[in-house]
C-alpha cells in the first residue's frame, strides 16, 4: 500500500486516456473470514477523512450492500464478470476512478471460484488490480503462512497486493503470524479479535434507513478500535493508484452490455 493519491491529466474524462486512482481489491479462501467488515471499516475510515470513496461488489451477492453504502456515503455498485462484458466493467471502473479519491471492490465469493473467465482472480487480471486477501487467523500461527504462501502462488500471474490476519487474540499472535508467514508474501496488516469489530448479523439482511443511525455508531466505535490496534497500521493506509483508461467498443471488438 502506498500514500498516493487520485490524479487526472485533465478537467474532463472524455477527453483524457488516463485517469489514477487508488484501489482496494478485497478477497478471501472463503465466506467468513471478514471482507464485508474490512471493506465496511476501510471506506468509513477514509469518509471521515474527507475523501470521496466508491464501493463496488464483485458478484451477484447483494445482501450487504446497505452497509458498505452507510459506511461509504456513495451508492454500492456491482461488477460481475459473468453477466458484463469486459468493456462495460472497464467503463464503469474508468468513471469511478475519475469521480473518486479511492475505490474498494470487495469479492462475494472465494478468490479463485466461479466458472472459467469468470472468478475475482479473472476480474483482477482484467483491471490489473491487485488483490489483497483478508484470511481469518483465529487458532492458527504458521499455517497461516501455508494459506497465504498458497492463495499467492496458485496461479503465478495473478496481480497479488498482500494478505491481512484477521482475529489476532494480542501482539504475540500477530507476531508469531509474521514471522510464519514467507517472506515474498506482504503481510500488510492485523485485525484485532474483538467483539467490538463483529459486524451485527442483523445488518447484512436489507436494513431501514433508520437503522443507520445505529449503523453509523457502530462503524464509529469499531474504526476507534481498529486504530487503536497496534499492527493495523496498514490498513490505514492509502493502497497503491492503479490507471485506468477509458476503452473503446473496438478494443474488443464486441458491443457494450
């Protein structure tokens, strides 16, 4: 993850290639292990620094949406390899990447299911964005190394950004997580196991408005409990500005969908 920032070479999308921006591409193995309360906690976390953020889910999961929209202040949108063309997901990307000061895309699913072309690893390869994988680490030490070592190195040219423990019982736990875990695998970050960080069940069905103000109080207590952590430092972190460029219909020699 670095610090930079979003730039545009000009004032107006449409008449500029090149647009940078940076982005979070959120994974896991598996359901469970934590993206939507990381996604969640990571765009109230930059909201509240005045930046301007855009959530985006990878899949046809729409159950969580409510939440990331309260923690992101924007409207949640969907990208899916299986039921858009690559141009239209490039497309809409691009836009964001122009509107926005940081893009988190979260993925429904494990990093490497779906049908052929079709899974988050396929979109990162795409977008040329890479993938940072949230594994929960409740119970374990150095087999934590073995997951990562191998969500990393499954299909060598995936576009790898690093992983995040999360469910670190103290420091000694994220160090014994460090020093398991090889070192060609980044580990950006820990998430604290507590109580305070477990985002009530009742909110990933479809929620009223009025319960975001119950929301909101729960996004503002668990961000003071994850930066008061000391091995989240990472995540606080602006990730690195990937450029899009707005595509063109004969690119890929198909129409836009």
């Amino acid at each position: 993850m670095s610090s930079d920032t979003r730039t545009n070479t000009t004032d107006s999308p449409l008449s500029s290639p090149d647009v940078y921006c940076p982005v979070l591409m959120i994974a896991s193995p598996g359901p469970g292990h934590g993206k939507t309360m990381l996604s969640a906690l990571v765009a109230r976390l930059h909201l509240n620094k005045g930046r301007k953020v855009q959530v985006f889910k990878a899949g046809s999961d729409l159950s969580d949406h409510t939440v990331l929209e309260c923690a992101s202040g924007q409207k949640v949108l969907s990208i899916d390899l299986l039921t858009m063309s690559e141009l239209a997901i490039k497309r809409v990307l691009y836009h964001a990447a122009y509107e926005s000061d940081l893009i988190i895309i979260e993925c429904a699913k494990g990093l490497f299911d779906g049908q052929a072309r079709g899974s988050h690893a396929d979109l990162a390869r795409l977008l040329g964005v890479p993938i940072v994988v949230v594994i929960d680490a409740q119970g374990i030490n150095q087999t934590f190394g073995a997951i990562a070592h191998g969500m990393q190195s499954f299909q060598p040219d995936l576009p790898f950004g690093g992983v995040i423990a999360n469910g670190m019982s103290n420091v000694d736990h994220f160090q014994r997580i460090k020093q398991g875990t090889p070192a060609r695998v980044p580990l950006i970050a820990g998430i604290p196991r507590d109580k305070k960080l477990a985002l009530p069940a009742r909110y990933l069905a479809s929620i009223q408005p009025r319960d975001c103000h119950d929301l909101d109080r729960w996004l503002e207590e668990a961000i003071d409990t994850l930066i008061s952590s000391r091995f989240t430092a990472g995540i606080e972190r602006l990730p690195e500005a990937i450029c899009f460029s707005l595509p063109r219909s004969t690119q890929f020699g198909c129409r836009d969908f």
